[in-house]
C-alpha cells in the first residue's frame, strides 16, 4: 500500500522562489547568462522567473512528470532543488543553499520591491519559530 505523501509547504513555495532569485544571482555574478548554461544562441542574463522556467521546471518534468510547482511533495521539492545543484555543482562549480533560515526570507522581486515573506507565515509557523529561537538563547547561556 502507497502512502500519500503531502504537497509543497507554504514555507517551501516561498523558499524555492526565493532560491530562484538567489541563484539568478549567483550565476551573474559567475558570468554565467543563459547562453553559457542553456543554448549557445542566448545571451541573456538570469532572473528569478528565468531560474524557474528553465532550471526547475524541465528537471521537476524529467525527474517527475509534473507541470507546475504546486504539485511537488516536500520530498520532490528536496530532490530537484539537489539534482539541479549537482549539476550546476559538477559542470560550473556553482552551489547555492536553498533557503531555510527566517533571515533569508527577506527578498527583493524583480521589480525592485522589498517583501518581507515572514509576514506570509502561519501563527503556528511563527509561534514555532519563536520558541526554537528561545531555546536556542537558553543553550547559549550556559
């Protein structure tokens, strides 16, 4: 008997976007636009948008046959984050952290607006959070 595994958090939604971002970044800054990494015919530089159109979504289609991103499991979303950095790891030495701090979700979109995506959490998320952050003050003082 197959067990249903649960779609994509909320938390991992904002964190692959914001990955996006990050990794558009980190390929610019590398020199690596899309003609380097994609098609010998492009000279374009990466955006967030462009991360998710032409890194993430043919690996999630390949390894998964899905569409759209808000079909991914946890699990998926784990999976292609890492077989998408093994590649860029292996053939261009680029590897970016997939976000998972609360610092980390401060992002600018491509239109130059600051969010804040804390704020787009749940109570219970927060609430959470807030307690690993007190425990972890606890052991620090001792």
């Amino acid at each position: 008997m197959e067990t249903q595994e649960e779609k994509r958090t909320g938390q991992q939604n904002k964190a692959f976007h914001k990955f996006f971002g990050l990794l558009s970044d980190e390929l610019n800054t590398k020199g690596l636009d899309m003609k380097v990494v994609l098609k010998p015919s492009h000279q374009i530089w990466w955006t967030s948008e462009s991360v998710k159109e032409n890194l993430w979504k043919p690996v999630m289609k390949a390894m998964y046959n899905i569409e759209s991103t808000t079909e991914l499991t946890t699990s998926q979303v784990s999976k292609v984050y890492e077989q998408i950095m093994q590649i860029l790891g292996e053939k261009f030495g680029v590897n970016v952290e997939f976000p998972a701090r609360v610092e980390d979700l401060i992002v600018q979109d491509d239109r130059g607006e600051v969010r804040n995506l804390i704020t787009e959490y749940t109570p219970e998320f927060i609430k959470a959070m807030r307690a690993n952050h007190k425990q972890d003050e606890k052991e620090l003082r001792y």
